[in-house]
C-alpha cells in the first residue's frame, strides 16, 4: 500500500512537469497524431474545426473513421459541426 501512495505521488510530479496546455485541445477525445496535426494546422479550437468539411479533416495523418466519429459527436455535443462540403 505505501508502494502506491509513493508510486502515485512520483506519476503525479512527473505529469505537472510535462503538463502543455497546448496539448489540451480534444485531450481525451482523440490521439495523440490526429491532435497533433490539428496542431500543426493551427486549430485549437471547435470553432475553427468548424471552418473544416469532413473531407478535409480526414486527409490530415491519424484521422480514420473512428477518429472522425469520436470527433464528430464530441463537436455535436458542443453544438458544432464541419462545414459542408
């Protein structure tokens, strides 16, 4: 039991140190590669997804249609959507 409290604590310092709030973006909803060429094309945002058609999302590296349809309800239940194409 003391083995995971000391365990816990040192994961919990290691994160705070790698912690990037750019990285923060979709954290959770998608992977890393999809995350990181929405990065890479400066969308941080769902407003800005939403200036995007589907079609252009998925030729971006990471997006398949799993990706897309984790995507495609999160922005749904944040009342936003890709444009239409």
């Amino acid at each position: 039991m003391i083995n995971l409290v000391i365990m816990s604590k040192s994961l919990n310092s290691i994160y705070a140190v790698n912690y990037d709030s750019k990285e923060e973006f979709l954290y959770g909803v998608i992977a890393i590669p999809a995350r990181r060429a929405l990065e890479k094309e400066k969308i941080d945002s769902l407003e800005k997804l939403s200036d995007y058609s589907e079609k252009e999302i998925l030729q971006m590296h990471g997006f398949g249609k799993n990706t897309m349809e984790r995507l495609k309800n999160y922005m749904k239940e944040n009342q936003f959507f890709f444009k239409e194409a």
